[in-house]
C-alpha cells in the first residue's frame, strides 16, 4: 500500500499540456517516455507487440472469471470500469481470503 500524493499530483495534473503530451515545469517541459514505463512500471517492451480488436462476446463473463466480480453499472458493452469500482470491490482483502480471492485481488 501506498500514499497518494494529492498536491503533487494536483500540480502534475495543472502543469499538463494535452495539445504536446508534455508537462511544462519551471525546468522545461517533460514527457513520459516508453523507457519510464520500463523503469517504473517493469513493463517489457520487447517481442511482438499487443494490438486489434477483441473478439469477445461477452466481457462482463470475462470480468468475472478473471476478477471474481463484474460491474453493475448498466453498461452491457463493458468498455470501462470505473475506479470508484475498483476501489469498493478490490480496496481491502480479508484476513480469510481463498487463493482465488487473492488472486483476483492482486
């Protein structure tokens, strides 16, 4: 678990440009790079490369089978999930948590 920065990501937020995709600072103006999300997130950038359209037909049953739990926004599409969702379903895990649960969980 972490702490979120709110001040700092309210200035983050401020200082965005969307026209250029770069934050301008007192510095100069900065972009996140493909190597940051290799650095920070540990994302791998080599191979064969993700891209198209999905073929599934039902992604509320994909949501559910992966994460034990679907939305229930009324969207049958299920083209988002919305954080305040994440956050109520996947905020805490209990102490008697089944390994799916974790899994899922994590």
């Amino acid at each position: 678990m972490f702490d979120l920065k709110y001040d700092f990501i309210s200035t983050l937020v401020e200082r965005w440009h969307s026209e250029t995709h770069t934050f301008h600072l007192s510095c100069g103006e900065c972009t996140i790079t493909l190597e940051d999300l290799v650095l920070q997130l540990g994302l791998p950038i080599n191979g064969i490369t993700v891209s198209g359209f999905s073929t599934l037909f039902d992604p509320k049953t994909l949501c559910y089978d992966l994460l034990g739990n679907s939305s229930d926004d009324g969207d049958d599409k299920l083209t988002t999930l919305r954080f305040s969702w994440w956050n109520a379903n996947f905020e805490y895990l209990s102490s008697t948590a089944t390994k799916r649960e974790m899994m899922c969980t994590a």
